[in-house]
C-alpha cells in the first residue's frame, strides 16, 4: 500500500506539474521529484520484501495493509509539508515578503 499511495501521489503531482510547465510559478516539480523518489524507495523494498516471502508477499493481513496505508498517507503528508516548506522559503510570488513588510509599516 505504501508503494501504490506514493506511486498515486506521483502520477498525479506529475500530471499538475505537466499541465503548468511553462510557468514554474508553485515549485510542483520539487514535489514530483519527491514523491518519485519515494516510489522508488518504496519499489526497491518491494522487491526484496518479495525475495523474502516469495508467495506470502501477496497475501498480506488486512492490519499490516493499514498500516502501510498510513505510512503511505504519512509519506505523502511530509513531502506536502517539505514542498509548502521550501515554496515559503523560495516565495516565488513574493507573498510572504509583501506581508513581512506590511506588518512592520
């Protein structure tokens, strides 16, 4: 689950970066590159989950799939909290500095 929640995050992060290419105004493709990255990580430990248990990988208990649900969700909620991090660092639209600056006016 936690690799079908990264890999959904992805595509769908991917398809909003690909819609508003030209302009990079939002910073998405940080976001892209962070929710692909996941996925991979997350297919590399399917992988070898899968050496490991062989025909029991695919037959999982409905609690372990929950919680790698929330480890997905978890996963998907940091990389919004790292992405809205550096687009208020960044502040391509100058928001954050207009409203510094009109709270010490």
């Amino acid at each position: 689950m936690t690799l079908l929640t990264s890999v959904f995050a992805a595509i769908i992060c991917t398809v909003i970066w690909y819609k508003n290419a030209p302009k990079n105004e939002m910073q998405v493709g940080i976001l892209c590159l962070m929710y692909w990255g996941a996925s991979l990580m997350w297919l590399v430990d399917a992988i070898f989950e899968y050496a490991e248990l062989k025909a029991e990988y695919f037959s999982p208990a409905p609690v372990d799939m929950l919680n790698d649900f929330f480890l997905g969700l978890s996963v998907v909620a940091l990389g919004l909290i790292i992405w809205l991090v550096v687009l208020l660092v960044k502040d391509p639209k100058g928001v954050v500095k207009q409203a510094l600056l009109m709270k010490r006016s």
